[in-house]
C-alpha cells in the first residue's frame, strides 16, 4: 500500500490527478497537466487494486459513503487536507459515458496548383552508329583502243606532256626526278612507279589522296583544318603525339597503350589492367565494378598486410602472430584495407600500436569462424582506425 501511496503522490507532484472510472479503471483526470508515460501507466497497472483502494477510502473519509459522487461536491469537502486529489478532481469523480462522435466536417477547397519546375538539361547526344558494308565494286569496263602517240614536246621547268621523255631529269622511262613543277592536263598525270619529290606537294581544297578501286582515302579540308581517314583502320607504328606538345601523347607498344600528359605516365594500360599510378580518378560513374581478392595464404608469425596488396585481403592464423600494415598511401591520401580473418581467436593474435581501436579496446576474435576487420589511414600510417566489420561469421 506504502507503493501505491508514493505513486500518487509522486504524479500528483507532476500535475497528473488520478480517477477509478465507474468500470473500475484508473485513468488521469481532465484537468491533469499532461498524459502518463509507459512507465508511469506499467506502474499504475501493477498496483491498481492498492491506487484504487486509495482513490475510494479518500472519498469514503471525506463523504462518509463510499458510493461514486457525481457534480460537484461542497466546498468543506473539496478542500479538506486529507484529500489527495484536487477540488476540480473531485468535482468530475464519475462523469457519465462520453457522448457520440458530431459528424465530420465537409472537406476545405483544393488549394491553387504550385508552378511547373523548369525544364531539365538535354542529355548527351547518343554515339554515331556503325559505317554500313562497302558495296561491291562493278566489272572493269573493257580497254579502249591505243591512241596515236603525239610528238615529244621540250624539257623546262614544267612538264605539259610526258610520253617516255629520256631527256634531263628523267632517270628511268617511268621516274620523274627533278622538276619545278607538272601541269597536267584535264585526266591528270599517271605514272607506272614511285614518286621522288624534294619539295611540297599541293592537294587543292578538299581534294584527297586514295586508291582508285575503292573509297579508301586522306580528304584534306583546309576551311575546316580537318584530315579525314576515310578508311575502316588507321594504323600507328608507336606515337601518336598533340601537334606542338612533345610530351603529350599516346605511346602504343605490342599489348600495350600508355598515356602520357606533360610528360608524366598517367595511364598505363596491359592485358592484366590498367594502372593510374596513383593519379587521381574524378567524377566517374561506375556500375557493376567488382575488387580484387588478395589471398595471404596461412600465417604463423608477425605480418604485414601491404595495402597494394588489394584493398581486399584474406588470412587465416596457423600460429600466433602480429598484424601490421605497409605501403600505406601518401599523407592527405584515405587508404582502406578490409582483412577478412580465419580462425584468429586459434592462436594469440595482436596488432601493431600504429592500429588505433574504438575505446582502445581490440577486438576479440573467433577461434573457430571468419572475421571481418576494416583499417583506416589518411596520414600514410602514422595512426591506423581499426573497425569491426562483423565477428564470428561460421
């Protein structure tokens, strides 16, 4: 009784007045400052029968009846100092049932419909499609007759007519040597061989250098300062360099393609992957990536686990051991390693001081199960964070 007393003393002191309903329940009055809590109600419920016991002897002593009042009682009453509950308490002891729900009200108009957002960005523009087959080339049309040869013509500066001229600067029947210029006519100028030119030779605009059995051919554009390719490959024998930068250029070897910019490697691509060498990656958007697993192997004595190892890395404890890490990244650089460990509670198995634990405090590990064990550090291993991934995996 002493408990239940202390209860409703204690909520009288916070502002809640209790009340036996006339189904016998305890509930706090309407004029209680504000509702129980979870506790306080748990309370109230294991010490009902007491509470109420309490709530109704307070009425018999101050009524004289222990039959249920309801309306106001007399003032004489209401402010006797044997009472633990207020005159307004009182006043209301056994109110009625509650009356039945008014009808809801009708709903409020729609408000105004907010502004439309402005339009997104356009997306990138898709990549061009693939070039279609080459059509087959059409049968060769039939050899015209051989015209009448026309008379040999002087040798100068420019050659207006070449017919197997022997004269100066012609080496061989088919080689011209060392003229100041040709002047073709209307079909052009055919030789059976090479070429030797000392000087420059001059396309016309958007004129091109290609076979004559197919489309496959160099277009100079000079409006545009374009040189097209028109051909299925374009095959380079080691460089391919930034006009006026030397040192920026893609360098392609057998298997193998480095990039490099202002004279430094910053790409270097193989057959086993690509290595960035340590440049930074910004702004990818990468999906369905996947990392490297490095396995350790089993371990019996103090180890180092190296970060360029992989940023993933398995051990198991065959004896017992000290775990250390190197080749951390430079100071400014997060580098991660998760060790996922077997068997690491089989053996005494600690950690380097450098290694810094929530509380201090390492973890313990499973004897016989896999955890899971995260490193952390951005001033090249001077303080690494340990963090429990998970323990006792089995």
């Amino acid at each position: 009784m002493d408990k239940a007393q202390k209860i409703i003393n204690q909520l009288k002191r916070a502002g809640i007045l209790l009340e036996v309903n006339s189904d016998g329940g305890i509930t706090p009055s309407k004029v209680s400052s504000r509702s129980l809590t979870l506790e306080e109600l748990g309370a109230i419920n294991e010490n009902s029968s007491e509470i109420s016991s309490i709530l109704n002897a307070s009425i018999v002593a101050q009524t004289g009846t222990p039959e249920k009042k309801v309306g106001p009682l007399p003032t004489e009453i209401k402010e006797t100092a044997l009472n633990p509950l207020s005159a307004a308490q009182l006043s209301i002891f056994n109110v009625g049932p509650t009356g039945s729900t008014g009808p809801i009200g009708s709903t409020g108009s729609t408000g105004s419909t907010g502004s439309t957002g402005s339009t997104g960005s356009t997306g990138p523009i898709g990549s061009t499609g693939s070039t279609g087959p080459i059509g087959s080339t059409g049968a060769t049309g039939t050899t015209g007759a051989t015209g009448t040869t026309g008379a040999t013509g002087p040798v100068g500066d420019y050659l207006k007519h070449y017919n197997g001229i022997t004269s100066d600067g012609v080496t061989t029947a088919n080689t011209i040597a060392a003229f100041s210029g040709i002047i073709g006519g209307t079909s052009g100028v055919t030789l059976s061989s090479g070429i030797n030119v000392g000087g420059n030779i001059i396309i016309s605009e958007d004129g091109f250098i290609g076979t004559a059995d197919d489309d496959e051919r160099i277009k100079f554009d000079g409006s545009g300062n374009i040189l097209s390719f028109r051909t299925p490959n374009v095959q380079i024998e080691r460089k391919l360099a930034h006009y006026g930068d030397g040192d920026t250029f893609l360098d392609f070897t057998a298997d193998r393609l480095k990039v490099e910019v202002g004279g430094s490697e910053v790409m270097d691509m193989q057959t086993a992957g690509i290595d960035m060498n340590d440049f930074e990656l910004a702004k990818p958007n990468l999906k369905d990536y996947s990392e490297a697993v490095n396995a350790i192997g089993s371990v019996n004595s103090n180890t180092a686990v190296d970060f360029e190892g992989g940023n993933v890395q398995t051990v198991t404890i065959g004896g017992n051991c000290e775990f250390s890490l190197s080749n951390p990244p430079a100071s400014g650089k997060a580098g991660t390693v998760t060790l996922i460990i077997t068997n690491g509670g089989a053996h005494t198995t600690t950690f380097a001081s450098a290694i810094k634990w929530p509380s201090n405090v390492a973890p313990s590990l499973t004897s016989s199960g896999i955890d899971i064990i995260t490193f952390l550090t951005i001033d090249a291993g001077t303080n690494i964070y340990g963090f429990v991934g998970g323990l006792n995996f089995s």
